[in-house]
C-alpha cells in the first residue's frame, strides 16, 4: 500500500506544477495546493481501503490449516490414559500418524497373536485380539472429547466370544496445565498398563498377569475427575466414579476383571473415590502409586432387580485396591516396577450367602476372597539398528495371588496362584509397529507353559 500511496502523491504533484507557474496571488495559490492535497488524501484513503478489502477475501479463500489435537494414549490407549492433550490420568504419551478433519482427529491400534503350549498343542490358537478406534475432537482450545471404540476377537455376536465396547468417551476441560476437569467414561490412573496399553509401547506379547487379574486392566469407570500436573514434575488424578459390584464376581482367577461396570447400566447406589500421584521431576524416573475405594453391594441392588441372584441383605462391603509403581528409563535400559493389592470386606458373610445360593440352586458362582495381590520386576534394553528401526529384549518376573486370604472354612485353589518369567524381545521398524516373539514359564501350573508370537501397530 505505501507504493501506491507514493504513486497518487507523485501524480497529484505532477498534475499541480502547472497552476504553480501561473501569477496568482500567494493566499489563492495556498488555498488551491491545500484543497488538491485534502483531495489526493481522500483517493488514497480509499484506495487503501479497497486494498485491505482485496486482501481479506483472499485471506478468507484461502485453506485453513489448524493444528489437530494431540492424541494421547494412554492412552491412549489411554491412556491414559487422552486423544487430546496428554494428563496424569492419560499417561501422556502420544500417539502417531492422526488423521485429521478439522478439529476432529482419529487414531486406533491393533495386535494379531498365537499362543503355542509346550505340552498340550491342541491349545494352540490365533487371535486377532483386539482392534481399537481412537476419535477425539477439540471443541475449543480448552475444551474437548475422547472416545475409544474396542472390538475384541474379530467378531461379536450373541454365538461368538468376541464383544464390542467402549473404552472411553469423556470430556476434559482445561483451565490451566496444573487444574483440569474430566467427565465421563474414562481409564483408572493405575499402574502402567491399564493406561498406555498400545501393542508397540508395553514388552510382552501378552499383557502381563497382575495387571490384568489384580488390576483389572482395560479398567474404566463413569465419573468427574480432576487432574494436572505441576512445574515440579508431580502429577495428580483424582475424583468420585462408579465403582465395583460383588454381585458380578465371575472369576476367582481375576477378582476384579467383571465386577468393574464399564458405565454399563452401572449400579450407582454408592460411588467410590480413587486417586493417583505420580512423580517425573527427573529425566527418565517416574514413580508413583494409586488407590480407589468404595461399596460393592449398592444395597443389595442387583438382588432387588433380579430376585434370582444371591440376596446380600444387610451387608454392606467394600473393595479397596493400590499400588506402587517405579521406572527408570536411561540410554536404553528400561526397568519398571509393581505392586497392587487388593481386599474385600465381610469377604466371609459375602460367601456364606454365595455358598447357601450355590447349593440350593446347583450354581458355581465363585466366592470372593479377603486379599489378594501380585507384583512384578521387568528389564528391557533397547538397540538401535538404524533409521527407526530397534530390537528390544527384556525378562520379566511376576507373582501373583488372587486368593491371598480367603474367610476361614474356604481352601484356596491353587490355580489360582503362580509365578511367571516371561523373555523375549521386540522388533519396532517404526516406533508405531512391532513385531514381537517370547517364552512364559509358569512354576505352579505348568500346562501353561507357551511360546507367543505377536503382531501389533498403532496410528
């Protein structure tokens, strides 16, 4: 614009030089020159006004490019688990290769396994375990949506074993880095797995026992939440959600892993509280632990609306789980760290009215016990093979109890117990996709004793 604002004064002044060299009176000239220079003035306000209106139709045809929301996993997964931005209660590792229409953005991951028994062959199967769709959308710069769609086992029907759930689909709003509010179905902020557990980020073809028999993993609840993290490093979760019902109880082998109600037609009588701190003020270390409480029995509301279930009258029980949790990432060692327990209160009235019910109604339903808990050590070490590319070998050992205390009069299954070293190693192409290969070793229940193979990406 200051060239054209030149080029009209140059050319007012050209057109003016003649009326200059007339023989006028001084007081006339000065008036001309000033209403010709109020003139020009006017022609250039309006030229550049019609300029910046040119240059805003352009600005508005052009595409816009915003930036798509961060993914997180654990989230994802997950996982923390967040699709958008990363939290305590998300893990904040983010995920890779989104695609992004506007604000929306999408993601998923997947994982193909075989499992080959060493002593009975006709165990062996293939599985497409599980294949996950991740959509989030930003509302605002403060405000947005997470939602996590699962498929397990290639097909869900009511003849099949496959199912079709939703993991997550929540809302989070953003105050501030260190206070943020979440509501709705989202991942517990336990452990390690239950919040990042993409195939590429975890060691293992299978998901480790004592985060999937003692903390439920993929565990998740209804709820309103709060969570940030500090400028010290130290992150925080914590809130009010659903929580278990005893009355669901369906494997002693995993006390937890269908009582937790997935925001499905939950029973909401009473809610439970959890909370998690996690420390990561020092490169490469993250420590921290986690705990959620609250009553089982919802007064006795399963048995008021089916009246076939075991009546728990009067009783009023409560599931309290935690753990701690530890590791220690540097120039390619990685080692990691838990232990979670949990219990069950009035474990012994809880199972003298499932053993009157099991009797008069030839059931097996199991009984709950008082305790249990599991622990496990875990070391990788990480070679790069150019580009991308890594191998990845680890070891893990892990022990395991889900009848640690059991009410008096009730003998404790064997096949419940165990403990496990797992080996093996990962091949990552790309940090996104993994191949990946191992031996479990089970002490107690031998039969177990297999060979993994597995197949997993995420996007």
């Amino acid at each position: 614009m200051r060239t054209v604002a030149t080029w009209f004064a140059g050319t007012s002044l050209a057109f003016a030089a003649p009326a200059f060299a007339q023989d006028v009176p001084v007081e006339v000239e000065v008036a001309q020159l000033k209403a010709q220079i109020a003139a020009q003035k006017e022609l250039i306000d309006a030229q550049a006004a019609r300029l910046a209106q040119i240059e805003a139709k352009l600005q508005a045809s052009a595409p816009q490019t915003r930036e798509p929301p961060a993914l997180a996993v654990t989230s994802a997964s997950e996982a923390g688990d967040a699709l958008t931005a990363p939290s305590a209660g998300s893990g904040g590792v983010g995920r890779t290769g989104a695609l992004a229409a506007n604000d929306t953005t999408i993601g998923g991951y997947g994982e193909i396994t075989y499992n080959g028994y060493v002593k009975d062959g006709s165990r062996n199967q293939a599985d497409l375990k599980r294949l996950v769709l991740f959509v989030g959308h930003r509302f605002s710069d403060k405000l947005n949506f997470t939602s996590e769609i699962e498929v397990e086992h290639a097909v869900a029907s009511s003849g099949d074993e496959g199912e079709v759930a939703i993991e997550q689909a929540y809302l989070d709003y953003a105050f501030n880095p260190a206070l943020n509010l979440k509501a709705g179905l989202f991942l517990m902020p336990f452990g390690f797995l239950n919040r990042n557990h993409e195939p590429p980020v975890f060691h293992g073809v299978e998901r480790n026992e004592v985060e999937t028999r003692i903390i439920p993993s993929t565990w998740r609840e209804g709820g309103v939440g709060l969570f940030g993290t500090t400028s010290f490093g130290l992150n925080y979760d914590v809130g009010v959600a659903t929580g278990f019902d005893i009355a669901k109880l369906d494997d002693a082998g995993a006390p937890l892993a269908g009582s937790h109600q997935e925001l499905q037609l939950a029973k909401a009588a009473n809610l439970s509280v959890y909370g998690s701190l996690e420390y990561q003020g020092v490169p490469g270390f993250l420590i921290g632990g986690a705990v959620f409480t609250g009553n089982a029995t919802h007064n006795n509301a399963d048995f008021r609306h089916d009246g076939s279930l075991p009546d728990f009258a009067g009783i009023t029980s409560r599931i309290t789980l935690w753990d701690v949790h530890g590791r220690w990432q540097h120039r390619g060692f990685d080692l990691q760290a838990l232990y979670s327990r949990g219990t069950i209160s009035r474990a012994a009235e809880l199972d003298r009215v499932i053993d009157a019910y099991n009797t008069t109604n030839s059931a097996e339903l199991p009984l709950a016990p008082r305790a249990f808990y599991g622990w496990y050590v875990q070391g990788a070490y990480s070679i790069a093979l150019g580009g991308d590319a890594t191998i990845d070998p680890f070891v893990r050992y892990e022990k395991f109890d889900t009848q640690a205390q059991v009410p008096l009069g009730i003998v404790a299954d064997p096949i419940n117990r165990d403990r496990v070293l797992t080996t093996g190693l990962s091949f990552h192409p790309l940090q996104s996709v993994v191949v990946k290969v191992d031996f479990q070793k089970f002490f107690e229940n031998r039969d177990n004793d297999r060979v993994n193979l597995g197949l997993g990406y995420m996007f």
